[in-house]
C-alpha cells in the first residue's frame, strides 16, 4: 500500500478563549478510541487543536486547555476542520461568541478542507466565515433564530441533533458533538466501528440525526401547577389510554373548558396537540429502537390505527413510518 494512503486523517479544531470544553475534548475522544480500535493497516486520527497563540485557553468550564499549536501554522489542508463554540448569556438572552482570528483562519482553511463540522453555537463561526451559505444546518435550538437573522443565506433547522449538508456537517448542543463524531467516524470507517465506540463509551448507539434535540415535555414550559405536571407525567405513562379533552379534564375535576384553558397557559399548547405530540414521539422511538409491525405500534402509542399513525407522520414529519423505519433504524431489526 502507497505510504500516503496510511497518512492518519487529520482533524484540526480551532479554539479560542472560553470555548466549552467538551466540543473539543468529547469529538477528540470518540477520534482516539476510533484509532485504537481499527487494524493496524487502517491510518486513524490525528487531532490538531489550534488557537491564536499557543498556551494555555481558558474554556467556559474553567478547565484550561493546553495548546501548542497556532492558527498561522495550521494553515494545512485538513480532512476535517471541526469548529466548536460558546454561548453568553446576554440581557436579552443568549449570545453566541464569534472569535474574529478563529473566522479569519475558517475563511481561509475553510474551503479546501475535506469536510467541515460545527458543534453547538460555532454554526454561528462557521457561517460568519461564510461556509454555511446555501446550506441546511442545525446549531442550539436556543440560538438557532439568531443564525437565521444574522445570516440570510443559511437555512437554519432548529430541531435536529445533527445536518449533513454535502460536506458541511453541524450539530446542535453540546453532547450531540459525540453524536455527529460517531456519524463521522460511520461515515469514514462503517456502522460497526461506530456501534463499538458507542457501546464502549456508554452512549446512545448512534442516535439519529434527524431526532429532535429535545424530547416533547422538554419542548414545552413546566408551568408552577403541580396537578398539571403529575398529569402530563400520566399522559406521557399512558398514551394507549382516553386522552381525549373530556377524560383529561375529569382526572382533574375541571370543566372542559377550563382544563384546556389551564393547560394552554401553562404549556403554550393545547391538550390535543401535546398528546398527538406525544404519541408520536413514542411511535418514532419504537421504529427506532424495534421490529414491531405497524398496527401494533400505533396500539402501543395510542394512535390507533395505521391510518392515523401515517396521518400523524405525514402533518408533522412529512414522510411515513415505513420510511422513518428505514432511514433512522438503529441496530438489527427485531421485536426487543
């Protein structure tokens, strides 16, 4: 074999002052398990953290990181260049910080690099140096508005864990860096390299990409009502149940109309909705994660039919459940 093809693949991370830490050291990680676990003939990875200067950087930790390579000697070709971030929290809500000397390097390093990944809020760098122009991405569902005011030319997708974009890839909060090195690494060396880190570290195995970022009860307000919490945990242990408006209401001696009321203020949605959003949430992860036929997923979760169960899919997924199936799969089919 030609010696170049054994080069290891270079993976350069340009940091900066009050980076959080674990969008460099988790990627760095699942990268280093990676080379340890493929055969000697395979090159792995080599992972090149640069800053301005070279020293000590504080992350937002406060757990320094030591580094000894500059941004102006990393002006190299790299495989992959992944750009992590931070977030402020400024009085009119969080902030993203954009280094100018991590932009100015991105502009031009940026464009010949293999393929380029962004962690949490450095879609925000990213895009400042403007890679991410014409592209779909994803950042912190907490900022994603911001990217999409501050820069036109991207089209920013709040949900998913992570985007790829022809060879642009980025993820949203900070531990999904573990999920969109593990599709990297899939991507270089096969699913089962990728299952084996994960089954190591601990980790979801390979959670898909196009999952939402958070699960339905995080997406909606807790609310100061302690009745209507202990229902909404009811519902969520319950989705084969009555959930209709009327028997939600009876649980809680309420009047229909003063239920759906209530519940609107304190969650921002209607009962109906939440449920259906829900029910659908439960029907995802069990196409997920399992075998089971259609009919017997949409008992489980509620929906009833394998009518409703498309209906549902097709309102707020655009796609079926067959092709859900068949994209977001983790693992041998079974009925585990």
């Amino acid at each position: 074999m030609d010696d170049a093809l054994r080069l290891p693949h270079l993976v350069v991370i340009p940091v900066f002052a009050g980076v959080n830490a674990l969008d460099v050291t988790g990627p760095a990680e699942v990268f280093a398990l990676a080379g340890r676990l493929l055969a000697p003939d395979r090159p792995g990875y080599e992972v090149r953290v640069c800053a301005e200067r070279s020293g000590p950087v504080d992350t937002f930790s406060g757990v320094p990181l030591y580094v000894t390579a500059t941004l102006d000697e990393s002006r190299v070709r790299p495989d992959t260049v992944l750009v992590p971030g931070r977030v402020d929290l400024g009085p009119d809500g969080p902030v993203p910080r954009v280094d100018p000397a991590v932009v100015a390097w991105l502009r031009e390093v940026g464009p010949r690099a293999g393929r380029v990944a962004s962690v949490c809020a450095g879609a925000h760098v990213a895009a400042a140096a403007g890679l991410l122009d014409g592209h779909r991405v994803t950042t912190h569902w907490a900022t994603a508005e911001r990217l999409a005011a501050d820069h036109p030319a991207v089209e920013v997708d709040a949900d998913p864990v992570f985007i790829r974009s022809g060879r642009l890839w980025t993820s949203a909060g900070l531990t999904t860096a573990m999920d969109l090195t593990l599709a990297l690494v899939a991507e270089d060396h096969g699913d089962d390299l990728a299952l084996e880190i994960a089954r190591i570290m601990v980790m979801y195995l390979q959670r898909p990409g196009g999952q939402s970022q958070f699960s339905v009860p995080l997406a909606h307000r807790t609310g100061g009502r302690a009745d209507l919490r202990g229902l909404r945990r009811w519902i969520g242990e319950h989705l084969d149940a009555d959930l209709s408006v009327p028997a939600l209401a009876d649980r809680l001696a309420m009047s229909e109309r003063h239920f759906a009321r209530v519940f609107r203020a304190e969650t921002g949605t209607t009962p109906g909705a939440y449920v259906e959003e829900l029910r659908l949430e439960a029907a995802r992860r069990l196409l997920e994660r399992t075998g089971h036929p259609l009919p017997g997923i949409a008992r489980a979760c509620g929906l009833g039919s394998v009518e409703t169960l498309h209906r549902v899919f097709r309102d707020h997924l655009s796609t079926t459940p067959g092709d859900y199936r068949r994209r977001f799969r983790v693992g041998p089919v079974g009925t585990h």
